[in-house]
C-alpha cells in the first residue's frame, strides 16, 4: 500500500497533465486545427490510460483477481452490475458515435439522438458508472479519491469539447444544451 502522501502527488501529477492536455493541447488544436491533430490525441490517451492504471498503485496485485476487503453480495452485485452497464453504455456510445467522432476528428453534423437524447455525453456517464462500480468492489479512501479524479478529468475534457462544439454548431448547439443534460438530470449546463 502507498503511503498517502505519494498518492496526493500522483493525484497532483495526473490533474497537473489533464489541464496541459486538455485544457491547453486540445484546445488549441480544436481552435487552430478544427479537430484533434494525431500527437494531442495521443496526449489525450495518454492521460486516460495514466488514469485507468492509478488503481495499481494502491491496490494489492492481486487486486483484480479478489476483493481486498470481505464485502457482502449485495455490494458484489451493485458493483459489478455498475462496471458492467458501464462498458456497455460507453462503448456502445463511442460504437454508435463512430470512433473518428469519439475522438475529435469528425464533427459534420451534430448527433442528438440516440442515447444522445438523454446524455450530452454518455461516454462519460458509463465511464462514471464503471468507476463507481470498481469502487464499490474494492472500496477504499484512494479508490472513492480516483472516482472523484475521474470526475475531475472528465468534466475538464467535456468542457473543452462544448467550447468547440459551440463555436462549429453556434445556436444549434445552444438549443441542444437546453434540452438535454450535461450529464445527467435535470440540469443542463
């Protein structure tokens, strides 16, 4: 287990490079190049995988094979049917976006239907709900603080997406925001 004060710090590092990546990289290349150039996407998966990896540095090795602390079934079914119906929501967004969109480099028209009609951004809420799970398996101080990191992450990511969707879609965009959540809920923005 790691000490507390090397988790604070690589919580740090990866927020630090998240607000590089996505708030200075992607912003520029959605500004100047209208879409994501190859490096910033690269940058970009970097930083997710960087987050899908944090989980190793405070859980045991065995982590993934076991859960580290007894917990009671039901625990076992929320969770796992949270990181389940989280894979499949995202990835079957990203599928049904296209991955060329998924990724910043298509953005001919903007998508408002499908799962799009109840989420701006149903990528991310899977995302969440696979967290969510992963946490409520292995539930720990660090695991409850990589959850709050992914929201971190994430929303710094969807703010810079709705900045250049709205400068490409303009008042479309804007009547899109009004009707359907950011995330999800009742609240648009």
């Amino acid at each position: 287990m790691i000490s507390p004060f090397v988790y604070s710090t690589c919580v740090v590092f990866l927020f630090g490079v998240s607000f590089i990546v996505f708030r200075v990289h992607v912003r520029r290349d959605y500004r100047n190049l209208g879409q994501l150039g190859r490096f910033t996407g690269f940058l970009e998966g970097a930083v997710w995988a960087l987050f899908i990896c944090f989980p190793f540095l405070y859980n045991p090795p065995i982590w993934m094979f076991s859960w580290s602390r007894e917990i009671g079934i039901l625990s076992k079914i929320i969770g796992l049917t949270a990181v389940i119906s989280g894979f499949v929501l995202a990835f079957y967004a990203m599928g049904w976006l296209g991955v060329r969109r998924s990724f910043g480099q298509d953005t001919k028209d903007l998508k408002r239907t499908g799962l799009y009609r109840f989420t701006r951004n149903p990528q991310i809420v899977g995302g969440a709900l696979m967290v969510l799970g992963e946490c409520t398996l292995w539930p720990s101080w660090y695991a409850y603080g990589w959850g709050l990191s992914y929201a971190v992450i994430a929303h710094m990511m969807v703010i810079t997406e709705e900045e250049h969707l709205k400068r490409i879609f303009g008042s479309e965009y804007d009547q899109y925001c009004r009707r359907v959540p950011r995330y999800l809920g009742y609240l648009k923005d």
